[in-house]
C-alpha cells in the first residue's frame, strides 16, 4: 500500500477539522455521546476526503533508441548456404 502524500495528509486533516467544528456548532451537541458520534463522523469523513485526492501519475520516460544504434537481425547461417552451421 503506497504511503499518503502531503496533499492527502492536508486536505484529509483540514476536513477532520473543519467538519468538526462545523457540526458541533451546528448541532449544538453537549453530552458526551452527541460529541463522540460527531467526531467518529467527522474522522471518517477525513478518511473519504484523503483517499480520495487523485495520486500524482508517475511520469514514464519512454527510451526510445536512435537509428544508429538499431541492429538489423542477424541472418542464420543455414540461410546463407554455410555449411559451417550444424
């Protein structure tokens, strides 16, 4: 499993935060129980958000080989009329 990247760390942190904030003060929740469910709602949405963040495409240079330096298939002996070839 490859490891987060900074930008997942930030945007799943930032929602963590701000949806937390936003709901409790929305919910005016004051036992324990309301403030326990938003939370775990709140760290799961953070969760969504991180996994979701498109992972950077690994860049794929493409070596290609100059015409010099392509060699023409060798011819087998036998074609050649050798009788060298066993």
């Amino acid at each position: 499993m490859p490891r987060p990247t900074a930008a997942q760390l930030a945007y799943g942190s930032c929602t963590v935060i701000f949806s937390t904030f936003a709901m409790l003060l929305l919910s005016q929740a004051s036992s324990s129980v309301g403030i326990a469910v938003i939370a775990v709602a709140a760290l799961a949405l953070g969760l969504l958000v991180a996994m979701t963040v498109p992972l950077p495409k690994s860049r794929v240079v493409a070596m290609s080989r100059p015409a010099e330096q392509t060699a023409e298939e060798p011819v087998p002996a036998v074609a050649t009329g050798s009788k060298t070839a066993a």
